[in-house]
C-alpha cells in the first residue's frame, strides 16, 4: 500500500467516523436520513392499503437504499486498518445484516421471508447509535444507569423470583380450566400484572385467585417505587457533581476556584472560564 | 386618531389585559367563567339524551358565547396596536377559530360539520392560559421541565428507537394472523405495553411473543423509572434554589442576609423582610 | 347540672375520647374492633353464597352492632359540653348515618333499599381516623402532601385540561360508530388512558385515533412523573427537616446544639438529649 | 459423640454453609444449579406439547433432584447442632416440603395431587436466599426498605381503606347487573382500578360509576407517587450515608480523616485505605 492512497484512506476515513469537518458532517446527515426514510419505507410498506397503492415505489425506493448501504458497507471496509475487526463488530454485523438480506432474496423469492428479510434493515437505526452527538447527551442519564446496575440486577432477580413462585401458585389455586394453562403461562400473567399492564387476556375466576392478584397488585405499587427510588437517587447524585464539578473550575488567569454554577466570568479577575 | 380615543383604547387595555383594575379583574372572571361554561354546554351537547332534552337550550346558549366571544374578538382588535401580529398570533388564531366555524354553520347546515365545528370552540380554553396567575403558579414546574428538557428528549428518542424495532420484531412474529396486522399496528401495540395502559386490544398469542412481550413489560418498569427521575431531581433542585433565595434574602434595614426560610423580620435588626 | 353529674361526665369523657387511662384504651380496642367486625359483616351479606349459607348470622350480628354504634352515640352526645357543634360535625354525622338507616329499615323493608343502608355502616370506617395514633404516624407524609398542595392542583388542572382537549379530540377523529359516543364518554377514555389503567372497553379503532392515542401515552409517561416529582421532593425534604431537627436539639444539661442524628446523650456532658 | 466425628462435622458444616473454602464454594454452586434446574423441568412439565415430548425425561430428573436435595436435607440434620431447631425453621420446613410430597406421591397416585406437590419444590428457590451473597448486595435497599416501614404501613392502611369505601359505594352505583355482583368482587375491581392494571374483565357501565372511576384513576396517580416518593428518599439518604460513610473513614497510617469519595490511597500519608 503506497503512501498516497494512505492520505486518500485517512480522508474517507475523517468523512465518515468524524463530523468536525463540513463533508463529515454531510456524510452523517445523508446516512441518518437515508436510515431513518429506509425505516420509514419500510414500516409503510407492511401496511396493506399502502402497499397496493404504492407498492412498486417503495420496492424502488427500497433497492435505492440497498445500493447505498452496500456502498457504504464496503467503503467502511477499505477505510480501517483491521478489517476482519470491523466485519466482526457489533456493527459490522448490523451493517451486512442490513443488506446481505436484500441479496439473498433475489435467488429466494419467497413472500413471506421477503418481508422478514426487510425488516432486517431496521436493524440500521442502530447505527445512528454510532453518532457521537447522541451518545454524549446521554451521558449522565448512562452515567447514573450504570451506577445503579447492582441494584437493579438485585431488583430484576426478585422481580423474577416472585413471578415463578405467584406463577406456580396460580397455576395450581386457578388451573388450566380458567385460562392458567401452565407455570410459564402463569408468569406470563404475573408479568402482565406486576408490570400492571393488565391485557385481560387472561384474569382470576376464582375468589382466591383473586385475591392473591390483588396482593400481588398491592405489592406491585411498592415494586414499581423501588427501580424509580434507585435511578431518581443516581440521577440526583450525577447532577449534583456535574454541578460541583463546574462550581469547582478554576479560573486560568488567577487561580481561583469555586465558582458559582451559572458564571460565565471569574468573579476574581474577570477572565473567561 | 386623536388622542381622547387613545385614552379610551388605554382604558380597555388595561381592563381586558391586565388585571390590576376592578374592571380587569371582573373582565378576567366572566371571561373564564364564559369559556368554561361555553366547554361544558358543547360537552353535553354531545350526549345523546341531553341533546334530545334540553338540546335547544343548549343551542341558543351556545349562539350567546358566540356572541359573546366574537364581541370580546372585535375589542380585542380594536385596542392593540400592531393589529397584524394579534390576527396572526397563537391566541389570536385560537380566538378566530373558536367563532368562524359558527358563522360558517349558518351556511352549510350540515349536522355532522356542526357537530364538529362547535367542539372547536373548545379552543378557547387555551385562551385560560393568558390569565397570569395560572401560569405563575406552575412557574417552578416549567423551570424543573424546562431545565431537563435534554434528557427528556434523549429518553423520548430512546423510547421510540424500543418501539420501531419491538414493533418490528413482534410483526415478524406473531403476524397478520394474531392481529399484528403491519409494523405500525405492532408500534400501536408496543406503546400501549411499554406505557403500561394494556387495553388487551392486541395482544401476543404464541410463546416466542410472550416471551418477547414480558421482557419488554419488565424493560418498560425501568423505563418508567427514568423521567420520574430526571424530573424528581429537578424539582428537588429548583425547590432548593427557591429556599436558598429566600434564606440569602439581604435585610434592607441592616443589610444581613442568610435568614431562615419562614423568617419575616430580620433576626438581628427586626425590619420587616 | 349538679358537680357530682359532671365527674361522671369528665370520667366518660377521658374513657371515649382520650387513651391515656386502661379503661380510655379499651374502649378504643373494643370500637376499632366492632368497627371492623362490622364492616367485614357487611361485605361478607353481598356474597350470595354466604348470605345463603349463614346470613341469619350476619342479620343478628349487625342488629348487635347497630345496638352498639346507637348506645355509644348517645353517650357521646351525654359527654359533651356543645351536643348541637357535635351533632353537625363530620363525625357526628357520620356516626348518625351509621345507625339511623337501620332504625328506618324496620319500617320501610325494601329490599334493595336495606342492602343500600347498611353499606352506609362502612362510613363508621372512617371514626378510626379519629384515633390519635394513625394521625400522628402519618404526620410527615401528611406534611409532604400539604406541602405539595399548590403544585398537585397545577398538576390535576393540567391533567383535566389535556383530557378534555384529547377527549374533544377523539370524539371528533373515532366519532360514535368506535364506542367514542360522546365527549364525556371520551373524557372518560381519555382519563382510563392517561392513568395507564386501559381497561379496554373502548380502545381507538382508526389509525388516526390510534396515534393520537399512541402520543397521549407517551405524553402520560412524563406527566405521571410531575406528581411523583413534587411528592418525592416534598418526602425528602420533612425527612431532612425531621432529621436536622433531631441533630439541633439543644442539651438540657450544658447547652450544647448540634448532635449526632442518633444520639442518645450529650457527647460534651454526657447528659441523657 | 467422640472428637473425631466432631470434626468430620466441623467439615461438613464448612462446606454446606460457608463459602470460603474451594469445597464450599462448589456445594453452593451445585445446589444453586440443582435448584434452578428442578425449578426449570417442573415449570417445563406443565406445558402440554413439552410433558407429551420429553415427559419421561423430566420425570426421571425431577426424581434425581429428589434424591439429591433428600441427600442434602438429611446431611443438613446431620452436622447442625440442634437438630430440631433446625426442623422447624423457616428453611428447614422448606427444604422438607421440597422433598415429602415426591414420597407421598408414590403411595398417593392421584395425578392432580402430582402436579400439586410437584410444584410444591419451587419451594426450594427460597433457599437460594440463604447465599450470603445475595442478601450482602441487596443489604442497602433493604435497609432504605426497613426505614421506610412505618411510612409505607400507613400507605397500605390508606389505600386498603380507599378501596373498601370505593368499593361499597361501587356495588351500590353500578350493581350486580353490571359485574359488581359483591363488594368484594368491587374491591377487587377497586385494587385492579387503583393500582392501573386495568384488566377490563369489569368495568363500569354507569355514567355515575365511570365517574367514580375516573376519580378514583386521577387520585391514583396521586397515591401511585407516595410509595415511589418514600423509598425514593431513604434511597437517597442510604446511598449518601454509605458515601459520608466511606469520606470519612480513617487513615490507619497517619490518622487523616474526610477522604474523597472514590480515593483508595490517602492523600496526606499515601497509605491503603
């Protein structure tokens, strides 16, 4: 590989993972739209009236999509240092699912697999994931879901521990002739309760059965309380230190520290923060 | 325009926008008390055996908030200055809306644009909005909304990332035949899961879709947790703030400040706050 | 009225209305107790196959009750120095409703009238309230709410005001032929669906209506967060002052301010806080 | 007993319920996986299409986990000190109602009975709580739990009082004829109402009981805050104490106190913390 075509690489390569630069921020828009009117086609498209009106337009809209992605896909693929890494990345993965399907298709005309293998390319909104802006304004929020990954995964194993015991109890107090027609159906229930979606599609008949579901209502109001309680708790945490954190600047011209939150200017020497 | 017409215009200025007047305060009443008795005969003018008893009071009521708004309307006119800008402002276009389509009726009698018409004049209960006190009473809740106005956006993109790609995935499969009839009707069903409303309208019939629908149940439990905590921990915020001003509030007597909160004298000198 | 009557009377007094003495906390035991022996009564005579089985033993024993509600209300009446203050307030009036019912059902024996009058004795629930303890344990939540009172009422008028407009909305968009037969009934919907309950009884059927649904729900995730938010600040905040009360408390012994949250005696003189 | 049975004892005991030695760590996993494996075939057995497939095999592992958890049971009565305080714990009941049924069941044939007792062994997750680990990681949420105990009692008191009143006054508005045939098939309406499932198996018919309804929806929004606000707060006094807890610990080198939040080595002495 000649250095020349190193500076051309690097150049795509700016485009395409940076956005500091005009073309790079062109690129990004371009693909976003292009993901999210993909997308869009592609939900209208399982719409009936939709698609037996203007079905043979989104199908051409659909292979225009194909075609940008798959050129996309390969110039990803020139661009990095190690390839193998990039096509076995979580990425890498979605990009190629999103279009290896289109081509498959073509040699497999089956209906029904033709729609499932569109609803593939849904899968590239995943790749506005990759889009630094996004990812930083979440910051705090994955910041303080991160910090409370030890009591939610406590939380998420009670959650489930009550739902196999109310599961099994109800398949036994209410059994198959009122619906409960096994355990994992039984903790289909539960969930549906304790979550208190409640479809109805399946309920208690009996007095007993009834009343263990409204224990297990009443006790789902304090379950609800408990994830709200631990992330309300970080959230307040992250945001008092990044508030601290600024308050805390100290100012390059005099050295000066804490600073209240919203000042723009030392208040020292009246240099800019 | 000469200037004893000025003054009047002033004069009316004052009564229907502010209300620091006896006359403006009185404006300001049987304004709202108009809007909303105008809602509740609309309202019950769609209730089949009240229409069938009391419909032609009903009627002439109506032709009396009619009057009543469209009056209100042409003084409202007259007194701004820039004539234009109201016409073609928010209240201004509520205002209109809430009386063209009565006039209108008169000439297309047709009972279903009736119907609808008259509930535009619902409108008008933005028009409450205006009254200041409303607005100055719920001042901290817009700060603690407006202040995590960029996590909500974050979350509320999250949220809709989850539904287009469950919907998608629940459309694949449960299918037409379990009433997943096209993507859009699987993102219908997935908001009414993650939002915990449930109507049972939609709901999964084969074991992978349970499967799929219990983990976004319990994923949902999480999600909800998110924006109670992002405006828990403003709320709690702008509280503090609203405390700590008023404790750092400075005496005009003595200049000490740092009073506690239910303070009304000053603790060192005794003037009044 | 003669000195020795008026002992009698004081001696009652304590015995019903305080708890101090054995006899004061007997009574109060023993009216808890019939107060929910009786309402357990009452419930038990709706279910048909218990009103079957032993519902001549439910009939005496609400005889027994009623005879005991009438007996301590006239004692009630005897103790008090203003009997007529008592008869009108909410507890007087309560305490009449309880046993008057009874009394007029002997000589007007419709049936469904006397099921009517007899739910009416589940309004003695509400003399517990009257027990000192439960107040006082509820103390701080109270505070909280009471603290919270402005913001819930911007909150509720919110809420009401979106339910009419939705309702208004939906009624117009689904109309009578989708279960939407009137704006109230839409409210209704409206209200079913902003709470998450969702019964499903009406549910939108056009797309349309399905997304303005579909947006109300995602919209009722933040709003379900306001009142939490207020409550939950409010909560920490009596907690906190509760807690900083507890650490102020002055010494009795040296004076001394400002100890430990879980001190027991003063860490400067030893004396028991 | 003589000293060299005492050790084989002191061994055993080791290994069963501590998890420091290599064996001990083993035997924790074992059961733990034996546990969740028995939990898994019985849930599995009770869906139709699994129990016609593979029913032999389930049946021959279900015994297999009988044999081994007797085994254990018996091992566990063995090496404990007092051997009959251990038969009545909590625990030990369980561990025995896991493995008693299965015997029974040999000279009790009745195949309902069966599956009964069956899933009788679910029982055995409970003993999944005994692993130190566990209740070590869930130590703070119960903590903010047990704090929040007198608060969330009052809670409970409250809505169960709201749902009897709501519920009598529903039976008396909407009636047998329309679902709310008892009061308490109209409490346990009340319960689904209020805590938002929504099962929509009955729901009112009555303008005035969908009134009611809507009421009782809004105020639950309220209550559905107050358990959340609750734990919220002891959440967050938990969470900052256990950090005040950890600033504030002491330097075993040079005595400094008040540390930073995430410091590992002392900032004066450098010495672990």
């Amino acid at each position: 590989m000649d250095k020349t075509k190193k500076q051309w690489q690097l150049n795509l390569y700016k485009i395409i993972n940076e956005s500091d630069t005009i073309q790079g921020r062109v690129f990004d828009i371009v693909m976003v739209v292009s993901i999210v009117l993909n997308s869009i086609v592609i939900i209208a498209e399982t719409v009936e009236p939709i698609r037996i009106s203007i079905g043979e337009i989104l199908m051409t809209l659909q292979w225009v999509f194909v075609v940008l992605f798959t050129f996309e896909y390969i110039l990803r693929i020139l661009i990095v240092e190690n390839k193998k890494k990039y096509v076995a990345s979580f990425f890498g993965v979605v990009d190629m699912m999103a279009i290896l399907p289109a081509y498959i298709s073509i040699f497999m005309p089956s209906i029904r697999l033709l729609a499932l293998f569109r609803t593939f390319r849904l899968l590239r909104l995943f790749s506005i994931l990759k889009m630094g802006r996004y990812v930083e304004a979440s910051g705090n929020l994955l910041k303080a879901l991160r910090a409370s990954r030890a009591k939610i995964t406590v939380f998420l194993f009670t959650i489930f521990f009550v739902i196999v015991v109310v599961g099994a109890l109800m398949y036994i107090i209410e059994g198959p002739e009122n619906g409960f027609v096994s355990i994992p159906e039984s903790m289909y229930w539960a969930v549906v309760t304790v979550s208190t979606v409640g479809y109805g599609d399946i309920s208690p008949q009996t007095p007993y059965g009834k009343t263990l579901a409204s224990m297990l209502m009443i006790v789902g109001y304090g379950i609800i309380a408990v994830p709200t309680g631990i992330i309300t708790s970080e959230i307040a945490l992250v945001d008092r230190k990044a508030r601290e954190a600024k308050t805390s600047a100290t100012c390059v011209t005099c050295g000066r520290k804490s600073h209240k939150e919203d000042a723009v200017y030392c208040d020292k020497c009246g240099g800019k923060l």
